[in-house]
C-alpha cells in the first residue's frame, strides 16, 4: 500500500514540476495558463488520489471512521478544484484577450480578426 | 427546493463518518439547508435549476463521461503539454470552432472539458453563433471542426445536458 501510494505521489509530483518549469519555458500567458492546468489537473489529482488511498487503507485497518471522512473531503477537493480550476483559467485567458494582450508568436487569431470585423467585443 | 435538499445531503455526506448519523447531526443538516436556499433565492432570485440535471440517466451519463473518454483525453492531452514544455516547440493560436450545442449548461460543460485538457483552452465564447474561441497550442489546421479539438466531447455534452 504504501508503494502505491509512493507512486500516486510521484507521479503527481512529477507534473507539477512540468508545470512549474512551463512558467519559464512558456513565452505569453495563454501558454502559459496550459502548463499551470496541467498542475493541477495531474498533478493534483493524483497527491489527492494517494490521500484517499492512504485514508481508505487506514479504514481498512481498524475501522476507524476518521479516514472515511478524511477520504470523502478529499473527493470533495477534488471536485471543487476541477470546477474552479477550468472556470478561473477561462476567467483569466478571456480577461486578458479583453485587455488587449495579444498570444505571442500566435499562426492565427480569429478572436481578434472578429473583433475587427464586427467593431467591438463578441459577447 | 432542490438547493435544500442538496446542501442537506452534502452536510450529512461530509460529516458521515462511516457509521449511524446522530440525529443531532441531521438537525443541523435541515437548518443549513434551509438557511442556504433562502440565501441562494436573496442572493439570485431569477436562479433556475433545470430538473433534467436530476435525472438519474443523465447522471450516470456524466459519470461515465468523465472516467471514460474525458480521462482518457485528459491523459493523453497531459503527456503531449508535457513534451511541449521539455523541448519548447509550440505552435498557438486562437481558432474559432462551431459547437452546434443550444443548451447554456451544455455549451459550460464543453468549454470547461476543453480548458480542463491542457493543450487548448477556452477563450471566449459568443452566445448567439454558440461558438467557442479556443487558444490551441499546437495549431494543425486554421479553419478546423470540432472534432479536431475536443474530439466526441460536443456528444457527450449533448448527451449529458441537454
């Protein structure tokens, strides 16, 4: 039990690293905000996974309702972050296409050309 | 109504312990759950909650969807930003996709799958076309469809929530 959950965790760890190091290597901030998603979808993800495993192996254990409940508020974290986590980079990306920052080195921008065309925001 | 009986149940699945519920706990369960609709009716009183979201086919659908095909993109999506930030070779662009979806909820899950992939990335959305404008990290095709992007997820959301 313990080697899976050394595993979850590594695995988690190892995405958010990827992460982290795309802040660096990323040139604009749409770019960006796909490595920061890539924390906490994956990354994320799994350290939570090992706690629910870690928390349902205790169960098991002795039969201690604590690690029920350990469990089922980590399920709860999880879910609360997957619901903020897509609706805050949305917030983000749509903020600042509206500020005028335009993506670097960007092959094609429809937002922009209608913006253009129509002579103001779309929504 | 349907906000009192889901923050009632809530409460009572965050505090159960594995065990019988005290009574005491279910008290305090039905006055939260009250206290919380009258807060949601004061704080959005036009708030309407469609009872399709209730259906139970609907959601075992939601559930299938998301540990079927959205995990299977999710990882996938993962490794490829993965390489992407080892080597640095990027590609982006915001492109225009068509959705073909009328319902608000549908068209939210669709634009929250694609910015939970990595990968791509909801930028706006214009709500009279239903289009999505998506920022891609690795533009293949300027003038693509839906299915280029997000694969069967416009499906799936039509499945889901509409």
């Amino acid at each position: 039990m313990v080697f899976a959950i050394g595993i979850l965790l590594g695995i988690g760890l190892i995405f958010n690293v990827l992460g982290t190091i795309s802040l660096y290597r990323f040139p604009d901030v749409y770019t960006r905000l796909h490595g920061t998603t890539k924390c906490t979808t994956f990354g994320s993800l799994f350290t939570s996974a090992a706690v629910v495993v870690y928390g349902l192996s205790r169960y098991f254990d002795g039969y201690d309702g604590r690690f029920v409940t350990l469990s089922l508020h980590v399920v709860v974290a999880i879910l609360a972050l997957l619901i903020s986590n897509a609706t805050g980079a949305h917030a983000l990306a749509r903020a600042s296409h509206r500020s005028g920052i335009m993506p670097l080195y960007a092959v094609v921008d429809h937002l922009a050309e209608d913006e253009k065309n129509k002579g103001g925001r779309i929504s | 109504m349907v906000i009192f009986v889901a923050s009632a149940l809530t409460y009572l699945l965050l505090v159960w312990a594995g065990g019988a519920i005290e009574w005491l706990e279910v008290v305090i369960a039905i006055v939260f759950g009250g206290l919380m609709a009258v807060m949601a009716r004061r704080w959005n009183p036009d708030i309407t909650l469609r009872h399709s979201w209730l259906n139970p086919i609907r959601l075992a659908r939601f559930v299938v969807y998301l540990f079927g095909p959205f995990l299977f993109a999710l990882i996938q999506a993962n490794l490829d930003v993965a390489m992407r930030v080892i080597t640095g070779k990027i590609n982006p662009g915001i492109v225009r996709i068509p959705t073909g979806l009328n319902g608000d909820g549908a068209l939210t899950l669709l634009a929250n799958s694609i910015t939970l992939t990595p990968g791509t990335l909801t930028v706006d959305a214009n709500d009279k076309s239903r289009e999505l404008y998506i920022h891609w990290i690795n533009v293949t095709n300027e003038k693509p469809g839906a299915e280029d992007i997000c694969g069967t997820f416009p499906k799936w959301a039509r499945r889901i929530a509409e």
